[in-house]
C-alpha cells in the first residue's frame, strides 16, 4: 500500500479520527435555512409595516445581526474554531457596526 493510499483511507467517513463528530447533519443546516428564511420574510414584512424610522431600522437591524450570527457561527464553523479567532472575528463586527452607526448618526439618519 502506497502513502498516499494511506492518507486516503483515512479521510473518509468513519475512519474513526473523530471529526465527523463535531459537525451536525443535514437536516440540521437544512433547519437552520429555514429558520433564515423565516427572519427574512419577518424583515420584509417589518419594512413595509410603517414604523417610525427609528424602530423600523433598529428592528431591521437586530433581525440582522440575528442572522449574521446564525450564519456565521453554523455555516462558516465558528462555532468549532479557536475561541480566540472567534473573538477575533466578532470584535471586527462589532468596530464594522460601530463605525456604521457612528455615520447614520453623523448623517442624522435616526
């Protein structure tokens, strides 16, 4: 058996390395996008309800940054990484966020 036929056995499924262990089934992304779609259709329903300006956009706000940590703590794996590249992440969201309603507010968005 050569080296690479080696390496190979043992990426697949079951090869007992234990790193299937740490990722959900299907299923469960599958309910994950539904659950997206769901917020989603909240945020459009949430637009066109007629709010004052404030509370329309930090509800559409909120929504979002639901979903920006479903999807990147379940699709992009944060969930499974390092806690430290995971905080490193989310402090650069939260500078972005900052930043972002530092000019809604300079722009007297609100």
């Amino acid at each position: 058996m050569s080296t690479s036929t080696a390496v190979l056995e043992g990426d697949h499924p079951g090869s007992g390395d234990g790193h299937e262990a740490h990722h959900p089934s299907d299923g469960h992304y599958v309910k994950i996008a539904v659950a997206l779609a769901v917020i989603t259709a909240l945020e459009v329903a949430w637009s066109y309800m007629g709010l004052p300006t404030v509370l329309e956009v930090g509800g559409l706000l909120l929504m979002m940054a639901i979903k920006f940590f479903v999807v990147a703590a379940q699709f992009m794996h944060l969930k499974f990484d390092s806690k430290v590249l995971t905080r490193l992440f989310y402090a650069g969201l939260f500078l972005a966020v900052g930043v972002y309603l530092a000019a809604l507010f300079t722009f007297r968005i609100f």
